[in-house]
C-alpha cells in the first residue's frame, strides 16, 4: 500500500521563501582558522547547514569576488553570504519579515562598525549583496585589512546615535547614511572598499538588528578568539531537549504489516504513532529511545500519565508543575498540530492506547546509533525467523541532526547509514525502517549541488 498521500506533513521552515526572490546562500571558506578542532567543527557546521537549507539554491568559494561571480553566473540575483565559523540558530528564518520592510532596496546588509578615523567595517561573518548592483558597480573587491599608515580620502557616513549590543560598543550604530562629504581616514578595515562603492552612489545599506543578531553567531577562529566564543558549540551539545511537538510528517494510515517489535526516537508523539500505525502487537516490545535523556524521560512520563486526548493541554500542565525540565522543550509553537494529527486519528486510536498501547513491553532508553556495531547486534537479536513479523525502527533526523553534525562529518554520517542500509538489505522483510534517507536526498537531483558543495565532502 502507497501511503505517502496518507501522511500527516508539517510545515517546513527552511525553504527558498525566507530569502528575498532569486537570492541564494553562499558560503564562504574560511581558511585563516588557526585552531584544527575548530576548523573541523567548522566544515561539519557548514555540513549541516548546507543540507538543512537544502531548499535554498547555494554555493561556496575561499574569496569575495569569486564567490560574488560564481553566484551570479550561476543566475543568482542576490546573495547572503555566510562566512565558515558562522552558527546558524534560526537567523534565516528571522530574515523573511526584513527583506520588505527595513532591507528593502538595500545592496548590502550586514555588520556595519565604526572605526572612527580608520573609517568603517563591513565583517564578513554575514553580510547580503545586491548582486546586480555589484555587476553593474564594476564588480569592486571586497577590500581587507590595511593597517599601516594609510591616509586616504573616505565618503563621510552619518550614523545614528542609538548603538546597538553592549552599551560600550558604540561602533554598532542602528542605521547609516551617505552624504555628499568627505573624510580623511588612516588605514582600513575589512570591506571598506565595497562600502565606499556603495556610499559614493548613495545607495542605501542596512545594518542588522538584535532581533537578527539573536539568531546567530561567529567564532571569531582566525583572529584565536575562539577560546571565548567556542562555548557556542558546547552550548547546543550540552543542551538538553525535547521536541514537545513533531517537525516530521506522520503516517495516518495503518500499514499492512505486524511488527513484535519497534524502535522509535522520542520527539513529540513518535514513539506512540510509530506503535499505532504499524500494528505493533499485543504484549509486543516498544522501545523509545533517543540520545538525549530529557526526551526519554518525557517518553516514560507520557506512556504512564497520558489519556490519548488533548496533548497540547498534557505537555503545557507537565510544563508548568516540572518548570526545569519544562525549560528544555522546543517546539512549544506546533503543539497544536499534534492536537490535530491526534484528533485525526480519531476514537480508534483512543481506544488502543488504553488497550492494546497498556500490553507492550516498554523501554525507554538512552541510545546512540552513532554506536552502530552495538545497534546492528541489538536489532538481529530482535528479528523473527519463524513469522513475518516485522521490527521497525525509526530514527527521524538522526543522521543531519546538529548535535551528531557537529561531532561527525558528513562523510562519516553518510557512510554509517549506508552500513545500516546494507544491514537491513541483508535481512530482506526482516525490516520496516523510517529516517534512513540521508543518502538518497544527498544523491537527489534537484539538490544536484549537494554531494560537491565543499572541498572536503569527497568520500
């Protein structure tokens, strides 16, 4: 049975749309990071980042000009430019209310910082061009740092008076402005040459907010800031969390097939859904796990509490009697699509969770797939040779999940689902899997750019 028609889909938020029309991404490498491990942690940043926006035309270079060129040859029209060292939250995301608004007949958006006398700033951690207006400009360099005693004549720029960040930082001005004057400046800072391009046109040039700055972040690796900022990448490896709500799309229709056993990771309603829908038995074996323990908890915590109905109203009572661990759920904002995903299953599936659902012998497990020796002998030792009884397992985004991203490169994360899959293959209608379709969207052709984005992604 073809139930691809029967699943429930969530919204997907990165896609094309949060960026101005005809604007891709474009990534530029960073090779003056002076500290190995954070020059790994940040290609497989880039890795991940790259496959999630998957949706979002993009390409990369080492240098300004070729990476301006290379998109507009490639028919972009415009271009946000992420430096490697960049961490994307949802900075992205944020972007799409801007591009019509504050941004709007911007050529450059980015950081803007007042130097004073040495003039003015643009830092190439993120920055977005008007690719046309670059073309038709004459195609000006970037321009980097020149220290020395270099006395030379600047457009003068107003600014705002209200800075952003810290108090002290007074080189965060809000807004800026071109004028018909000049100044005297000595030496210059990175993108001083493409700032007084655009300043001697008159051309508006947007800053970004907090609100904006919020959503991401920069390590600083070729200046040996890192020492300071690295924390950043901690922060999401130790964070713990749960997905209150689901971000994956959901079977609504039973399969065929009977299952003694299923392996579900514990976001949202998973592990419950995965049971329901493919016919795990009476007195069969469910195992939530996942690589976070809050989220197993979570697990253990519905299977005991909850009646079937209203989750949304479930998630935010637990939320307010367990404050701490209610502080680690995400995803607060889609709990009513659960509701709905809920609901549509209708009576039947409340009836089953306090039937069948209360026979099954549970585990609710802290485990890692990265371990895959150990999980390969697991899932053979659960296999009936005697029936077709299926085992399923699911592992939603498992293999392009940040945490394990930044951690294994893509290179590693594809090769180790390829090992499940050949598992899996030897073991014909042994299986029923979900999740492990990493490969297949890497090798897809309308990501054609995908498998050849980075210099480092050769397997």
């Amino acid at each position: 049975m073809n139930n691809a028609k029967h699943e429930k889909v969530w919204k997907f938020d990165h896609t094309a749309d949060k960026l101005p029309d005809s604007c891709g991404i474009g990534w530029l490498l960073n090779d003056k990071i002076k500290d190995k491990a954070t020059e790994g942690i940040t290609q497989n940043l880039l890795d991940f980042y790259s496959f999630k926006y998957r949706r979002i035309p993009q390409i990369q270079a080492n240098d300004f000009v070729k990476l301006c060129n290379t998109a507009y040859d490639t028919g972009f029209k415009k271009l946000l430019i992420c430096k490697q060292g960049i961490i994307l939250r949802n900075f992205i995301e944020k972007s799409k209310e801007y591009w019509n608004n504050q941004y709007k007949d911007c050529v450059i958006v980015g950081h803007i910082l007042d130097r004073k006398h040495r003039w003015w700033q643009i830092h190439p951690q993120c920055m977005f061009i008007d690719l046309e207006w670059w073309v038709a400009s004459g195609r000006p360099e970037f321009g980097e740092n020149q220290f020395d005693d270099i006395n030379w004549t600047a457009p003068k720029i107003r600014r705002s008076e209200v800075t952003l960040g810290k108090r002290d930082q007074t080189y965060n001005p809000t807004e800026i402005w071109a004028t018909n004057e000049t100044v005297q400046a000595s030496g210059k800072w990175q993108g001083h040459n493409l700032l007084r391009v655009a300043m001697e046109q008159g051309k508006k040039v947007g800053i970004w907010d907090d609100n904006l700055r919020d959503g991401k972040e920069y390590l600083y690796g070729e200046m040996m800031d890192h020492y300071e900022k690295l924390f950043q990448v901690g922060h999401d490896l130790w964070d713990a969390r749960w997905y209150s709500a689901n971000t994956e799309s959901l079977d609504t229709v039973k399969k065929d097939h009977k299952c003694k056993t299923v392996y579900s990771t514990s976001g949202g309603i998973s592990p419950i859904a995965n049971a329901y829908i493919n016919n795990l038995e009476e007195g069969g074996k469910l195992v939530a796990y996942d690589i976070d323990t809050v989220a197993v908890h979570m697990q253990w915590h519905i299977s005991n509490n909850w009646d079937g109905r209203n989750w949304s109203k479930f998630v935010k009572d637990y939320k307010k009697e367990n404050p701490i661990i209610g502080s680690r759920f995400v995803c607060e904002k889609d709990l009513h699509f659960n509701d709905e995903y809920i609901e549509g299953l209708g009576e039947d599936f409340v009836e089953w969770w306090n039937t069948t659902y209360k026979t099954f012998n549970h585990e609710f497990r802290v485990l890692d797939l990265m371990a895959i020796i150990r999980m390969k002998k697991e899932l053979k030792n659960e296999i009936d040779f005697d029936s077709d009884r299926k085992v399923f397992i699911d592992v939603s985004n498992a293999f392009n999940y940040e945490i394990n991203s930044i951690l294994y490169s893509k290179n590693i994360r594809l090769r180790l689902e390829s090992d499940y899959i050949d598992f899996f293959n030897k073991h014909p209608d042994k299986f029923v899997t979900r999740g492990f379709d990493i490969n297949l969207v890497n090798e897809d052709p309308k990501f054609s750019y995908l498998p050849r984005l980075f210099p480092w992604q050769n397997i």
